[in-house]
C-alpha cells in the first residue's frame, strides 16, 4: 500500500480514468452533504481572499484505488474502491463552475474539459476522467457533456443544480476573482489522501482498517493534552486553578464553542470551527518554551469562559440582561465574538453596563430587521467576526457598532425597508418557528401585555388569522380573489401567537374572532375588533406592526447611506436555482415564497435575465402566452425545451402535476428555517391525545373538498391500518390531516398523510429518520408508487413532499399501491 496526500488537480490530471466498478453504492449525496462541502469550499475561498494563501486547507477524506483492467503504459486507469461520492461531487462542481463561467468566458468551456474533466483523444467511456458506476453513468456523462436533457430526474442533476444555483448566489459582480477562487479551492485546496494497492493486494480489508470505528478525542482533549505537554512543571496548579474551573462553568460543547471563538477573537475571520486544534496549536507554538506564557494563556481561557458562561446563562439584574436571553433564545451564535468583545471590555471597565445594552439592541435590531425583510443570514458570521476585531476600547461603542453595520452592502432594512417588508413579505417563511414566536412576544409585549408567552410550551403556536387552506366563506370575504390569499396569507400582518391553533382551524372569521376577542393578548383583542379580514384589515395591522417594530428595533444610521434598491429579488433568483431537473413552478408558487402578486413576479422574470426562469409557468402548467426568451434571437420553442429537460406534458398542454414544486417545497429547498420547522409540526404533535372531534373535522373537510367517493377510500386505506393493530394520528395544524403512524423512539413516524384534498407522502420528513434516512430504501417507495398508473414523481422529491389528488384513490390499482406502501413500510420499521 502505498499514501500520499493529494488534490483533486494532481489525482485527476493528465491522460487518465478513474472508474467506479459496477457493483459500488451509486451516487447518493444529498443537500445536507452538499451543503457541507459548500460550506467548506466557501471557507477556503474566504482565506484566499484575504490573502491568506498560506493557511490550512481544508482534508476532505482518503481515496482508495487500485489498478484497473485498461491500465497500460500510454494509459493510466484505476479503480476507485473507496471515495467515489466525494470524487464525484467535485467534478459535478466543476462542471457547474465551468458553466457559469461561460457566459463571461468562452473559452472556460474547453479549457475546464481539457485539464481536468475529459481525455480529449481517447476513444468512447475512455473520454471521461472519472466514470461512475453504471446506474449513475448517463447523468454525469451529461453534465460533463453540458446535455440539458441527461441530466434530468437523478441525484447526480440534483447536485449539479445545487452548485449552479451557489454559484449563481456566491458570484458577486464586484469582485472579478471570486469564481477562480472557487475553481482554485475545487483543485487545490480539499486536501485528500490517496491509498493505492497493488494489484493483488485485498482493497477491501484496507479500507475496513482505514475506516474503523474507535473512539476518537475531541478538538478539546487534544488543546488540553497539548496545553499541558507544555507545562511540564506548572501543570497541576495552572489544572487547578483555570482548567478545572473552566470545566465547571461549560459543559463540553461549550468548551468547544469557548475554543473557537477564542479563536475568531484572536484570528478574526480565518477561524474555523473544524479547525480548532490546529488554530490553537499554531497559538502556543511560540510560547511552548515559556511556562509562564502558557499559563496567561490558560488564564485568558478561563477569563473568557466567565464570559460564555454569562452569555449561555445571563444573571438577573443587569441591564443587557434581557438582550443576552434574546440572543440565546434567537441563537444567534454568530453574534457571540462581537458580544464576548463586549463583555471582556466592560470587565476591563472600558464600557459601562447601559452601553453594553444600548450597544446590543443594536445587534439585535440588525439581526431582527434582516429576518423580517427575508435577507440571507450566510453573510452573519463573517460580518461579526470582522466587527468584533475592529473595535477599540476608546471607541464610543454603541455608535460605532451601529455605524459599521449600518451600510447598504449590509442589508440593516431602513424604517421604510422594515414597513415594506412588514407589509408584503412573507415571514412565516423566515427564520425558525421559536425565531418567529420571539418577533411576536416582543411585539405583544410592547403593547403591555400582562399575559405570559411560553415560548416552550407547544401548545403556543403561530396562527394565521386569514388561514392557509381556503374555505368558500373566506374566499367571499376576499372578493373571490384568490391572488390577496397568496399574497398575504404569510406576512406578519396575517400572524398572531394562539394556544387554540387546532380550534381556530380554518374557521370562519365570525368564530376566530370570537376565539380570538377571548385572548388576554392584545394582539388578538385587536384582531378582534375588526368586523371583518381582508387586505385592508391586514395591511393595516401589518402597518401598526412596523411602528411598534421601529420603537423596538432602531435602525440604521442613515446620515450617509446609499438609496435602496426598489425592491429585493434575492430570494426569487435563489428558488429559481434551487429547482431541481425535471420539475417547475408557478408564478403563483413564486409569489407566494416571496411576498408578492404573480403578475409582478412575471414583469420581472420577462426583463431580467435568471437561470430556469422558463420553468416558472401558470397554474395550470403551461407557459404564459407573453413568456419570451430575454435574448431576441433565441427562437427556440419553450415547449421543447421543457421537454428536453425531462418535463412530461398532458393531452391539454399542462405541464405534469407530479413535477410540480409547490411554495412550500421551494421553501424547504431553499431551507428557510420557517419551511423546516412546518416539515416536523405534525409529526412531533402528541398523538396520544388526538380527539374524536379532530377525527370529526378531519372527515367532514375530506368529504366537502374530495368528495364521498374519496373520502370513503381514504377510510378503507385508514381501516387496513388499524386492523394491523396501529394506529392513526389526526393533525391539530390548520387544514385537518390524519397520518397512519409507528411510534419510533416515542415518536410518530409515517409515510403518508392525508389533507383535505391530498395525499402527501413526506421524503424530506423520512430523510432525517432511520431507517429511511438510508436513501435505497426511500427509492425503493418511490418506485412502487410509481407502479401506480397515473404516477410519475421524479427522483428530485426524494427530499421534498410530492402529494396526489385523494380522487385517485378511487382508482382501485391506485388504492392498491397505496396500501402496499404502507405495507412495506411498516416492514421497514419493524425490521
């Protein structure tokens, strides 16, 4: 055997294969694992671009290979035995570097093909650097290929898609270098250690050895194993007194996150959190040789766990006291290395305890602000990194914190900003559940409100007053104008905070506001002074909201700040980039997602150029009659092209509804925390106390919008549950959902739910949960539904939530499929 540390420039260059045998695992990384390298990439990007070349890159893993059957002199073929996922990956990521790159570059197409994706003079498969294993071939063969229509309805398109849409994010038009650093960091800075075996050698026992499963130290016991290797004499006193000290004030988490922000402290914004070892090795480098030295270190370790401590739990009394909780009840860890910078200066009596507050509300403002007007947090830690090590302890703080985090490139929402996105955003789309509740137990509070809001307690749950399944009566109230819904439904003007969600239901708003006037909240008795809820009513709220909000979170210094944009379009040409291969949207979709009405979301997508703005179509799956390519010589037919890239089309013209990505499942691509959030609401719901009036409402929405016929086999299929001896769960959210369960671990797991009018089955829910989190065995379902007629859910919703009609239950092959889901999953679970 033979290792060596490598990267994918060197492991891939020159005339070569390397080839995934026929009976590998194929492809099966996810968003969580792209995300994760992306997240790295994106790490190393940042250390180059700030010159600091000469930084640790980044050790993505070990390459197994052995010779292949084509190895000869002139040719170099090796078998991949363990690393093809990661393989894999980056090559699909320079594929989509390379693609994005064309538009302002030509000539990236050939030169990305001929250094590092193909042999240009090499006959059939031999063409392709990398070969994966047979399942997987066609897809990647067309993304190195650049063939729209190969890629479709596959993991490997998937994660094609994933990057393109990074990049189409990540691509800032005022830094002409940010691409090649990528490109750069993809070849030359994910370190990987490459095994290679003789060819008789067992390829299989070596990676069993390389992959095994001790115990391993953490980043913590190897800092303190190092610490007190250089404290040869002065070990145990400086153990006595700042080690175990610290170790009783944080557990070992918080240990953990102590060393990195240290770290962010001392280093700035080349810290990295998988890092920590090696950034505090590099530290007590140049004082190993000086005991003393050693121990300030330690000293200053255990001075600045007082202050994490404080942090994770805030005494009482103090005046930033409630800042801090908000800040640990938000988790808003990126804010910590600003807020520890803070508190060693009051230690140090630079800063008074109201500065400290005055200079925190403006954080929390910045961070409140931003969740409101849907602006990304990516950029949060970077921006309070660099903060934390720009200030001065002479520095007026509160002023100069609000002055660093008040330019535009910034995105602190203006007063204006903030009504704007108050009135037309949608928020229940942003941030996490618990993010959500803070933004409305601060606004309730404001008003005075003598009630208490455990946000702990479950039974507190968001509410939409105008609700998100609508009936006949408040489709009247709207004026049969179904587009005031979507455009409203999830602003914060429509939200309230309620303990009687399951009760208020989608009922009428005679019996909400009845409800409703009975609340403590005066938040609720406002609601309930209306006689009725429409646009009107909540726009006006919408707008006593944001003055409440402004009283409560100031905003940014505005004395020299560049005019703001009309209106933010980030979140429409993210979604657009999120969709995956052989599906679409709707403007409707769209418009829903971002707080808006679908004719401005076509205005724009008419006039701007955006990637797969061409799968955006009408409700009904068809392309609108005005849609027009931006570039006036592309003739192309858009049905065509829809088609080639695997969207099938009805006898009517309508795109199929199985490809269909409703706001929702963009929502949870994109994973804004509010779309997660909803994705465990039911599930996570007390089964044990479902009703018989939960069962009632259930039935009676499924018979009014379904139908008898429906809601006659949805019983049948609920009948064969129970009978087994399980149980069913009746949903408390608004709009009635029952689910067939298996109590996992005491908590309720199933593989479909039924609304009103679908039946949803919930692969992003499953993903997350053994045994399905094994993705062969989510395919496995996937494909007996597809044995159903009628049926064709893409590859792509293994991750999402693809629903049907309840009327084809009615079908009896249908119904049989169904039930024979359910069958196999019950095996699963019990196996």
């Amino acid at each position: 055997m033979k290792a060596n540390e490598t990267t994918l420039r060197r492991l891939i260059q020159g005339d070569q294969q390397l080839l995934v045998p026929l009976y590998q695992r194929h492809y099966t990384w996810e968003r969580p694992q792209l995300r994760q390298l992306w997240s790295d990439i994106v790490a190393q990007v940042d250390m180059l671009a700030q010159g600091k070349a000469d930084a640790p890159s980044h050790f993505l893993g070990s390459v197994v290979l052995a010779p292949g059957p084509e190895l000869a002199p002139s040719r170099s073929q090796w078998i991949v035995v363990d690393g093809q996922q990661r393989l894999t990956t980056l090559m699909l990521a320079l594929c989509a570097v390379r693609d994005h790159l064309v538009a302002e570059d030509p000539k990236a197409k050939e030169r990305i093909n001929e250094l590092h994706l193909i042999n240009k003079w090499q006959p059939g498969e031999l063409r392709y650097r990398l070969l994966p294993t047979q399942a997987d071939r066609a897809a990647f063969k067309a993304c190195v290929d650049d063939v729209a229509e190969g890629m479709s309805d596959s993991l490997i398109g998937n994660a094609y898609q994933f990057f393109r849409g990074m990049l189409r994010e990540f691509d800032d038009p005022a830094d002409p270098h940010d691409l090649a650093r990528v490109e750069s960091v993809l070849l030359d800075r994910l370190n990987l250690v490459q095994i290679t075996v003789e060819k008789d050698d067992n390829a299989f026992r070596i990676f069993e050895s390389i992959n095994n499963t001790g115990m391993r130290l953490s980043q913590v016991d190897l800092i303190r194993n190092y610490v007190f290797m250089c404290l040869p004499t002065r070990g145990q006193h400086v153990y006595d007194e700042y080690w175990m000290p610290i170790q009783r004030l944080l557990d070992g988490k918080a240990m953990e996150q102590l060393m990195y922000l240290v770290l962010v402290l001392k280093e700035g914004e080349g810290a990295q959190y998988n890092a920590i070892y090696r950034g505090h090795q590099q530290l007590l480098l140049g004082l190993a040789s000086d005991e003393t030295k050693v121990e300030a270190y330690v000293r200053d370790l255990h001075r600045r766990a007082r202050h994490l401590r404080l942090i994770l739990d805030p005494s009482e009394g103090l005046p930033f006291t409630q800042h801090l909780r908000f800040l640990k009840e938000w988790q808003a860890s990126t804010a910590y290395p600003l807020v520890m910078r803070l508190l060693a200066f009051r230690e140090d009596d630079h800063v008074s305890d109201d500065e400290v507050a005055q200079t925190l509300t403006f954080v929390e403002s910045f961070i409140v602000r931003r969740l409101i007007a849907g602006v990304t947090t990516g950029n949060l830690n970077r921006i309070f990194q660099r903060l934390a090590g720009q200030l001065d302890p002479d520095d007026e703080l509160p002023q100069t914190v609000r002055a660093a985090l008040s330019p535009a490139r910034l995105y602190w929402p203006s007063n204006d900003q903030l009504r704007e996105a108050i009135r037309n955003r949608a928020f229940y789309w942003q941030g996490r559940a618990a993010q959500q509740k803070l933004v409305l137990r601060r606004l309730e509070e404001s008003l005075g409100s003598k009630e208490s809001v455990n946000l702990t307690d479950k039974r507190i749950t968001i509410e939409h007053v105008l609700p998100q399944s609508l009936t006949a009566d408040w489709l009247e109230q709207l004026t049969d104008d179904e587009g005031v819904h979507r455009q409203l439904v999830h602003t914060l003007g429509n939200l309230t905070l309620s303990g009687y969600n399951s009760e208020l239901s989608n009922s009428s708003f005679a019996a909400k506001r009845k409800q409703l006037g009975q609340s403590s909240l005066k938040m609720n008795q406002e609601i309930a002074a209306c006689e009725q809820w429409g646009k009107a009513e909540i726009f006006s709220r919408a707008d006593r909201l944001a003055d409440r909000a402004i009283t409560i979170w100031p905003g940014p210094d505005e004395s020299s700040r560049e005019p703001a944009p009309s209106r933010d379009w980030t979140l429409l040409y993210k979604a657009l980039a999120a969709l995956p291969p052989s599906t679409w949207t709707s403007y409707s979709d769209m418009a829903e997602l971002i707080g808006s009405h679908p004719v401005p979301v076509g205005v724009h997508l008419a006039t701007v150029p955006a990637l797969n703005a061409h799968r955006v179509l009408t409700k009904q799956g068809k392309p609108s009659e005005s849609f027009r390519w931006i570039d006036p010589d592309d003739d192309r037919d858009v049905h065509d092209v829809l088609r080639a890239e695997g969207i099938a089309f009805d006898e009517n013209g309508g795109a199929s509804t199985d490809q269909h990505i409703s706001a929702r499942e963009l929502a949870h691509l994109l994973e804004l925390p509010g779309a997660m959030d909803l994705a465990e609401t039911e599930s996570t719901e007390d089964y044990e106390e479902a009703t018989h009036e939960r069962e009632q409402r259930f039935v009676q929405q499924l018979t009014e919008q379904s139908g008898p016929q429906a809601a006659g086999a949805v019983q049948r299929v609920l009948d064969h549950w129970r009978k087994q001896g399980r149980e069913v769960q009746y949903g408390t959210s608004t709009g009635a959902s029952c689910a067939p369960i298996i109590k996992v671990h005491g908590k309720p797991l199933y593989v479909v739910r039924f609304y009103a009018k679908t039946i949803e089955f919930p692969f992003g829910l499953l993903k997350n949960r053994p045994p399905f989190d094994d993705l062969e065995l989510r395919e496995e379902l996937l494909e007996l539904l597809n044995s159903a007629p009628g049926m064709d859910i893409p590859v792509a919703k293994l991750e999402l939530y693809p629903s049907i009609k309840n009327t084809q239950l009615i079908n009896a092959a249908v119904f049989d499929v169904i039930v024979a889901v359910l069958d196999k999953f019950a095996a699963h679970v019990a196996a």
